[in-house]
C-alpha cells in the first residue's frame, strides 16, 4: 500500500493518526495483509459465502408502535436542544 | 450441591455486604477487575457483567474511551433475565477495548492475574475471570468472539463456557463482530453455569439472530458423548512446558474412560487470517456509530463540519481499535472484497463443515493457550502478528459458532492451565455434563475467596 492509497484509506475511515501511531501502525498493515493473503491458496470450490455460522431464519415482528419510558435517560446522553440532539452540521 | 444454593445456605452475619465490598474494592485497586462496582444486599447472590453489555443506568464504555460516560438507558435481555431471578449486579468487569485483545492489554487500568500480579490475567474478558476466581460466590456474564471466554478462564482457573452462536440473546451488547459474538459465563464450577445458562439462554424478540438449542439438538450417541479427538497440526504451535501437562490431562482422561483419537484438520491454521478478516470488517462497520455526539464522550465542536468533527471525535480510540477499522474498512474495499472479505467467509463454510465431520464423532480437546501464562511485560512486547497467531486455538470453535468450554486441568508454578473442550452445534449441555465429571476428580485452587463466611 503506497502512501497516497493509505492516506486515503485514512479519510474513509476518518481516523486521524500522529506520526508514531501511523509509522506503527502502516507498517503492521503490510504484515497483516501478507498474512491475510494466504488465504488465497484454498479451494473453496462451490462453496457459498458463510454469513452466520448457522442457518437463522428470517423472523420478523409486529411492526407496531410502543412506548419507551426512560426518554430522559435517552437523551441523557446527548447535547440537546429541546426534544432535538444536537450535532455537527452537515 | 452447587454454589448457588450453598450461599443461600450461608449463616451471614449482619455486616456481610459491607465487609465483602470493602474487601473487594481494595483488592480490586490492585488487580483491577472491575471498572465499577455497585452496592449489593448481600442476600441475593451476585453477577458480574462484562462492560460491553448494557446495564441501565451504569456507565457501560466496552473500556474505550470514546464510551466514556454513557449511560444506557436499558438492560440488556440476559442482565434483565439475572435481575428477574433474583440475581445482584454487582459491577461492570474490565476488558479489552471493544473486546480487541487476548491479554486484556488494551484497557486504561491494567488487570492483573490474581495468581501472580505480574502476570496477565488475559483477554479480553479479563475482568470477568480475575472477579471469577476471586470470589467464592459469584458467576460472571462475559461475551467471546474470538476466544475472549476461553483465554482469560484457562489463566485465570475458572470454568469459561461459550455457548452455540445464538443460543443467548445479544439484545445490549455493544458489537464487535455480530456474526461471531456470543454471550456466555464463567464460573468455579459447571453446575453453577448450568443452572444460569438455563436463566439465560433462548429466543428474544429484541434479537432475531436469538434461537432456542434445545429445538435444534440432535440427540448425540454414547461414542459421541465418549470419544475425544486431539488435532494432530495443534503439536507444532504448542510450548513444550504446555505439551507436557497437556500429555498428562490425555492420560487422566484414557483413565476416565474416554476413546482418546487422532485426526488431521490441515486448514487450522488458515482459521486465524479468515477469523481476522472477518473480525475486522463487521468491526469497522460496527464502529462507524461512534461520532462524539450520539453515545458517551462528547466533541462540542459543532462549528466544525461533519468529516473533522467525526474524526476529530474518533482520535478517542485506541492503538488497536485503529488498527482494526483500517483493516477491516481496506478489506471491504470494492476493490478488494471478493478477495478478502467474500474469501474468508467462504473459507469459514468449509471450516465449519470439516470441523462438523469430526464433531459428528465426538469433541475436540486442545490446550486453550499455546503458550504458558505470560508476564504482563512480555505480552506488551509482542507484535500484532504475534498476538493474533496466539488464538490459534481459541479461533476455530469461535469463527464456526460451537459451542465450547475451558476448564482448568493443571498448575504450572503455581498459575492455572485450561483445556478447551469443542462439541457440535447445539450439543452445549454435553460440555457441562464433561466439566462437572471432571470436577469430581479435579481440585480447584484459589489464592482468594472473597465472600466467604
């Protein structure tokens, strides 16, 4: 991975590093991948894309309306402004 | 009799309570097991709960920093399901942030193995199995998703059990991996595990992914129930000190009666990358929420628009929880993810029908840890390659969702050893009924026992 392709990995992931951090942790990646590579070398023929470890069937519920008693505990946790959370601005 | 019933039966005196929380919070400001601890009565019997499952009204962080001060304003299903039986909470347990660590390293307050102080206690549910083997009645609710049960229960002499993929609901828990995490406990003995997992365990309208085992349990033989599997490739990953004592559990078990085997499984290896990959990929999704304005430590830089604000928020994670969305966020890449991502997902069908093949005949057993307990200094020393390559045991039953147990089998200069022990899908209570025949031969020590009368 050259630099201008994990500067730009950087962004997506809108993680910032300082320079010790980043020397670390850019050199550990090449490792890692090298590493995850090696998985390239088994057949996996036909097999499907294990999703979940078992089958799971697809439950739904109700889709219907109810009420959550501890909204000031909810919002508790947020800067708010009235009822609205308060965010960056997009 | 199990513990549970034991400490109804204790004659306590009136300032029981006290003394145990005052006892317990000097020992745990030098092992640090618990990142709070609440109030209990002393009559009901207490539960521990691993700090990425949510507890009403109890900073719950998953020891990261960027969680710092968030409150939930609910319970998780399985805290919900203990409070309804009468269980106490009795605090949240130490972990590795965001549960990414298997020495319980990657936390601010290191913890410590209650054995040996210089030794770590391992990860990443390390508070859970420091509490567990601290205190005589106890049970701990700790979560894996790569082998963060097992680790810490085989250094910290404790029973780690973790149970079938989806046979306890996740409703509260803070994601790691949601196609590898699994709720499960620890415990000074099977008897006390199986009583709570009955507590505990199916379906849960909160979590969809939630099933009921017992709907789902093939009934097993008596060869099955009687034969163990050891993996012939394990050998070349094992210490010698690790290899020896393990000899000795083999032969302890030929004596008890088991049809001890040996078999082939050449992708053990390859479970470690695709476990990884994985990993990695649904963590940096699941971290993704994590903005500095919805949960916990707040950014009140809102003049800053949305992309500095959000990364200026996230400088709050750790070296590794880094390291981990940057992986995971490159190997879903569009470029990339058949190569990575779509590979190891098809890699972990074929390792989980191989794993079935043998399961289908009995259990595996295997040492949980290849290596001896490490000292906290050398464990902070290794690179991440070498972390990683030390789950190799651990990974497999966690990647493949079988249910599986460590136990402790043996003390190497005074510090635990465990084995883990994997059955099929489903088969979860046959790993009680394993451990509890053990422990009838088998005498567990501890330096504390906290809670005593």
């Amino acid at each position: 991975m050259n630099e201008q392709e994990f500067e730009r990995l950087l962004r997506i992931c809108r993680i910032k590093l300082q320079d010790a951090e980043r020397e670390k942790i850019k050199k550990d990646i090449e490792s890692v991948l090298d590493y995850f590579d090696t998985i390239q070398q088994i057949d996996t023929g036909n097999i499907a894309e294990q999703y979940h470890p078992i089958p799971i069937d697809q439950r739904l519920r109700q889709d219907s309306e109810s009420a959550f008693e501890d909204v000031d505990l909810l919002l508790a946790n947020s800067r708010t402004h009235r009822f609205y959370v308060v965010g960056p601005k997009i | 009799m199990n513990s549970i019933e034991e400490f109804y039966s204790l004659d306590k005196k009136p300032d029981y309570a006290e003394a145990f929380l005052e006892d317990l919070s000097e020992l745990n400001s030098r092992l640090n097991a618990f990142l709070n601890i609440s109030k209990i009565s002393g009559q009901n019997y207490p539960f521990s709960v691993k700090d990425n499952i949510c507890v009403k009204n109890v900073e719950t962080t998953a020891s990261s920093k960027i969680l710092r001060a968030y409150l939930p304003p609910f319970n998780a299903t399985v805290v919900e399901r203990m409070l309804s039986k009468n269980f106490d909470f009795l605090g949240k347990t130490n972990m590795d942030e965001f549960g990414f660590g298997t020495f319980g390293l990657n936390s601010d307050r290191v913890p410590r193995n209650p054995f040996n102080e210089d030794y770590v206690a391992g990860g990443s549910s390390s508070g859970a199995a420091i509490a567990t083997a601290v205190l005589k009645y106890h049970i701990a609710i700790a979560e894996s998703t790569g082998g963060s049960i097992s680790a810490p229960s085989a250094f910290c002499g404790v029973v780690g059990f973790t149970p079938t993929y989806g046979a306890v609901s996740r409703h509260g828990l803070i994601d790691y991996a949601n196609s590898l995490d699994k709720i499960g406990l620890m415990s000074r003995s099977a008897k006390d595990i199986r009583h709570v997992f009955d507590i505990i365990k199916g379906p849960d309208n909160y979590d969809s992914t939630c099933i009921d085992i017992g709907k789902r349990k093939i009934p097993e033989s008596e060869t099955q129930k009687n034969t163990i599997f050891l993996i012939n490739q394990i050998n070349g990953f094992l210490d010698e000190d690790v290899k020896s004592h393990f000899s000795g559990l083999v032969s302890k078990l030929e004596n008890m009666g088991f049809a001890i085997k040996t078999i082939d499984f050449s992708l053990l290896d390859k479970a470690i990358p695709t476990y990884y990959i994985i990993s990695m990929a649904e963590a940096s999704t699941n971290l993704a929420r994590y903005t500095g304005f919805k949960y916990g430590s707040k950014n009140n830089e809102f003049s800053h628009d949305y992309n500095s604000f959000f990364t200026e928020s996230r400088s709050n994670f750790g070296t590794e929880a880094k390291r981990r969305i940057i992986l995971g966020t490159f190997v879903r890449g569009a470029s990339v993810k058949s190569r990575y991502y779509g590979k190891a997902l098809k890699v972990r069908g074929l390792l989980i029908s191989k794993m079935k093949e043998i399961l289908k005949q009995g259990f595996i057993l295997s040492p949980t840890m290849p290596i001896l307990t490490p000292k906290i200094e050398d464990a902070n020393s290794l690179t991440p390659m070498q972390n990683y390559g030390l789950d190799i045991l651990t990974i497999p039953p966690n990647l493949s969702g079988f249910p599986h147990v460590s136990f402790p089998y043996d003390y190497d200069k005074g510090l635990p050893m465990g084995a883990q022990l994997i059955s099929d899908h489903f088969n979860d209570y046959s790993l009680l009924d394993f451990v509890e025949n053990w422990e009838n031969a088998f005498e567990y020590k501890f330096k504390y026992n906290l809670g005593s009368v």
